[in-house]
C-alpha cells in the first residue's frame, strides 16, 4: 500500500515555528472567525433562534477533533484515556445537537407528515 | 502537497461549511440544508483529524488499536447523543440544549487534561513517541490549558445547573439566594485566577490543572444558582458562547485551525444572542448575571388598579370576539409553562373558521430560550407565516380588532414607553395597548418579573380574564363553538 506508506512516513517532519508568531498566528484566526460570526449570525431571524443555539450547538463539540489529536497517538496511557473520554463527550454534544436542531426545524415545514 | 497539507485543506472544507451553515439558517427552508451543511463539515473534520500526525504515529506502533478506540467513542458518544435527542420531548428542548452544551465544555476539559498529560509523557521521556513530538512552547500552551479547562469546567457545571432549573428538579426550583453569594463568588474567583497563575508558571504541576477545574466547576454552580427562571434565555446563549470559546481554547492548546474558527464562531453567536436577550428584557448582562432587580418602589399596585380593572367571563370575550375581523395572539412565558400551545391552536383555528384572521405577536423573550415561542407554536402546526416579530407587528395593533395576551406581562407593559421613571423604561415591547380590545389571560393582578404594576389591565380597552392559561383558552374557544 504505497498511499499508506506515504502518509506514514511524513509523521517525522513536524513544522517547527517560534511560539510567538504561532500564538499571533492562531490569535489572527480566532479574531476574523469572530468578525465573520458577527456578521453572519445578526442576520439571522429571532424566530430562528432556537435552531441556531442549538445547531451552533452541535458545531461546538468540534472539541472532537481536538479529542482524536489527543487520543490518537496513545503517546501515554492517561492522555488517551483522557482523549477517548473527551472523544465521547463532544460526539454526544455534536450527533445530539445536530439531531434536535433536525427535529426543531423539522416543524417549521409544513409538508411534514 | 504533503500529507499535512491535505489535512489543512479538509479542516478549510470543513470551516467554510460551518460559516455556510451559519448563513443559511436565515430562513425556515434554507435552515435544514444548513443543517445537514454543519454536520458535513464536522465529519469531514472529524475524518481529517484521524490522518493528523499523532494518529499516524500511533498507527505505526500500535497497529489498529487507535482506529478501534477512536471508533468505539464515537459510536458510544453518537450513540447516546441520538437517543437523547430522539426521545426528549419539543417541550423540554431548552434543557436538551443545555445539557448537551454541557456535554461540549466538558470534552474541552478532557482534551486540554489528556494533552497536558500527553506533554508530560514526552518531556519526561516515558513515552517511546520518539522524535515526532512537538516540544511546547509552555508559557502559552499553559495559558492556553489553563483556560481550557476554566472556560469548560464553568461550562459544563453551569449548563448541568440551567439543565436542572429548566426541568424544575424540586430542589432547584428555588434560585440561591444566599446574600453571601457575591463575596463567595469574588474569593473562589480570586483563588481560581491565583492558582491558575500558579498552574501557568508551574505547568508540569498537573494537580494545579485539577485544583483549576474543580474551583472552576464550584464557581460554574455558584454563578449559575441565583439566576431566576425568567433570566435563564440569556444564560443559555451566554453557557453556549462558553463552550464555544472553550473549543477555540483547545484549538490554541493543540494548534488547531478549525477548532480555533468553529470555536469562535459558536462564541460570537452566543454572545450576539446574550446581547440581543438582554436588550429585549431591558438588564444589562452583569445585571442578569450578578443580581435581581435592585429596589423598585415606583408606582403603587392600588394606585392603578384600584376599581379601573374590568374582569370578564368566557362568554362575554366570545361575544367580542365573534365581532373582530382581525385577532392578535400574543403569547408569553406563562404559556411555555402551561404547555397551552395546543389549546391556543384550537381557538385559532375556531377563530379562523369564522374568517377572523388570527396572528400572532412574539417578543424576543417569550418562552425560556431565544426564539422558543416559535417553536413551540410550530409544534402545534401554526404556520411560520403567521408568527410575526415585534417590530414587524408593532405597526398593525390600532387596526387590531382584540389582542388576546395569555401569560406574558412586562413585555406588554406600556409603563416601559410612557413612564420615564419606570424600571423598564425604553424596554422594546408589543404595543397591545392600541388595539381596539385587549384581552388578558391571567391567573391574578401579580406583577411580572420586573415586580411593577402594569397599566394595561386597568385600561378602558382591557378586559382581564382571570383563569389558568390553558383552562382560560379551552373555556374560551368552548364558548365561541356554542356561541
């Protein structure tokens, strides 16, 4: 499997970057994530507001792809298991969020049942 | 393009499908898209993720094993998230988003703890990783973790707390009002900040890291206790804002671009939701946040009631209802809690079989989260259209024929325009006022949240109907069928 030896062997190179420009760096990401939020969630309708807590909801437990980092390398055995738990808690937070923000504006349609 | 890059490229994906998700929940029809949209985007990530360097690495020494783990948490997370969500019902979707918010905070917890962990495996050389791990920049990793787990741990215990309050546990019925609270709540944050202080220069200290969470986990209770149940729309989205800025705080912790923009995304719609609740509840957050009210002695309950109220009987506001070409419903919190949406549905529909045209008024606060009040109506099948917005239906009350206001009060207390003195002076309200009759639904003369007398019900146009939400409408539309 040539694909798979591939993406293996690229575990050695890991970027290296001084801590400072990496803070300011994810620092830029958060604050223009922030502005593009503002501007796109004030458009929303209040009657839609419901869906939007919860289906922003849902969006938090991204916090999953920080669980699978941790857990994945199972570097040692408290992180995984801290990893794995982490892991299940945002994926009752993102397939519950999801689900409920379905069934909320399931209703707002007319043609259901 | 390295592998890496093609990671980097998914989590992009996967960031512009939660931006479209967001921008397309402006519309009933749009909104299930940008559903389905969202939850592409995070398994797009959350696949991307599996092919991260970490998870390679332990492909490489431990064969399967880390797949098969990651895939039993998810399956065991999903799980238990889908029953839940299935079996609750649309009446008790406030807490449902309550409790799964706290769901996400405390994941954040356990990521920044898992890669603390992680850190002080590799700098103490136990673990056989070998050169692929990153060493930390420690000062920010540790600010970074430090407010991971604070953030998190307030909302995890915060949410659980609004969970119980919203469910009506008996012991939480009551909301804490130990006159200590404020001088408890200062020393547990100082010591909070003091240790996080401590854990950020001694990151390698990880006790310090626990000791944060658990003052942190005190303090999310203690904040959470005092606030009444009329506040609690604003402390949803402020819990929800939480653990969006939590994830952002992971992503710092472990370098991480998507969590970092998801994160923040979700922190901005929380807090645009925050403002938007207290504004249309005239507090200011700390206000909802650090005490009730304050002192309101301003006009005297007596003083404008006294022999102005006009009470009526079911069969006397059918009269006048039978009379109306149009009929504004105009629904309140006291109606979210009497579950009288279906009762509601049903004068409607008596209503509009009479070719009254019946529509409905929601004030951004009705109900116990953002928005609720329309979702509770269109679970009992009252169509989108007809539920209008305060500033859209403000226009139309003088050429209303009857308002019919079941359970709501502060939120349609003209004091808030006319008197400048008045606790809920500039407060946005629905102008019922101006209808030609204005019909009230209420169990007694009993102030509101604000504790103040409202005006309204000693009005020449008001007619009060002193009964239980849901019994005063099933009376009523029994009236209008005989009648």
């Amino acid at each position: 499997m040539p694909f798979l030896a591939v993406i293996l062997a690229d575990t050695a190179t890991v970027a290296t970057e001084d801590p400072a420009t990496r803070f300011i760096r994810l620092l830029t990401v958060f604050l223009l994530a922030m502005w593009v939020g503002f501007e796109v969630i004030t458009k929303v309708p209040q009657r839609l507001h419901t869906p939007l807590t919860s289906g922003s909801n849902a969006i938090s437990g991204i916090t999953a792809v920080g669980a699978i980092a941790v857990a994945g390398a199972l570097a040692s055995s408290m992180g995984s298991i801290f990893g794995l738990v982490a892991l299940a808690l945002a994926m009752v937070n993102v397939v519950g969020g999801f689900v409920v923000t379905h069934r909320m504006l399931d209703m707002f349609n007319p043609k259901k049942k | 393009m390295t592998p890496q890059a093609w990671i980097n490229l998914a989590y992009l994906a996967a960031s512009t499908l939660f931006i479209v998700a967001f921008k397309m929940m402006s519309g009933p029809r749009t909104a299930v898209r940008g559903n389905y949209l969202g939850a592409a985007g995070m398994v797009i990530a959350v696949v991307a993720a599996c092919f991260e360097h970490n998870v390679r690495d332990g492909i490489m020494r431990h064969g399967a094993w880390p797949l098969l783990l990651l895939g039993a948490a998810t399956v065991v997370g999903g799980g238990i998230g889908a029953t839940m969500a299935l079996r609750y019902p649309m009446t008790g979707m406030p807490q449902m988003v309550a409790l799964l918010n706290g769901f996400g905070g405390a994941a954040s917890v356990f990521v920044a703890a898992g890669e603390l962990w992680n850190m002080g495996a590799r700098s103490a050389g136990t673990t056989d990783a070998g050169a692929s791990a990153p060493l930390a920049p420690w000062t920010q990793f540790a600010i970074a973790t430090a407010l991971t787990g604070l953030i998190g741990a307030i909302t995890f215990w915060g949410s659980l707390v609004a969970f119980a309050k919203l469910e009506e546990l008996p012991r939480f019925k009551k909301a804490w009002t130990n006159p200590n609270r404020h001088a408890i709540n200062l020393g547990l944050a100082i010591t909070t900040v003091l240790v996080g202080w401590g854990f950020i220069t001694h990151p390698d200290w990880d006790i310090l890291y626990w000791l944060l969470v658990v003052l942190a986990s005190v303090l999310g209770c203690t904040l959470t206790l005092p606030i009444g149940g009329a506040d609690m729309p604003v402390v949803i989205c402020l819990l929800n804002s939480y653990s969006g800025l939590a994830a952002a705080a992971a992503g710092f912790v472990i370098d991480n671009n998507v969590l970092v923009i998801a994160g923040s995304l979700v922190g901005a719609s929380g807090l645009i939701l925050t403002a938007i609740m207290c504004q249309a509840m005239n507090r200011s957050l700390v206000g909802v946040l650090f005490g009730g009210l304050g002192t309101t002695t301003t006009a005297n309950a007596d003083d404008v009631y006294a022999g102005k109220v006009k009470s009526a009987s079911a069969e006397e506001i059918a009269m006048v209802l039978e009379n109306a070409d149009r009929v504004v419903i105009v629904p309140g919190y006291g109606l979210a809690v009497a579950q009288a949406q279906h009762a509601v549905r049903e004068l409607a529909n008596a209503l509009e079989k009479r070719g009254i045209t019946v529509e409905y008024a929601i004030h951004p606060v009705a109900g116990r989260m953002p928005g609720h009040m329309n979702v509770l109506l269109a679970e009992a099948d009252i169509p989108y259209e007809k539920l209008r917005e305060m500033d859209d239906i403000n226009p139309t009350f003088p050429e209303t024929d009857v308002a019919i206001v079941i359970g709501a009060n502060d939120v349609v207390n003209p004091a808030a325009r006319t008197d400048p003195t008045s606790p809920i002076a500039g407060m946005p309200i629905l102008d019922v006022d101006k209808a030609k009759t204005v019909v009230v639904v209420k169990r007694s003369l009993s102030p509101g949240f604000a504790g103040i007398p409202n005006p309204l019900f000693a009005a020449d146009n008001t007619l009060m109907y002193f009964a239980d939400g849901k019994k005063a409408i099933l009376d009523l539309t029994a009236a209008l069928q005989q009648g």
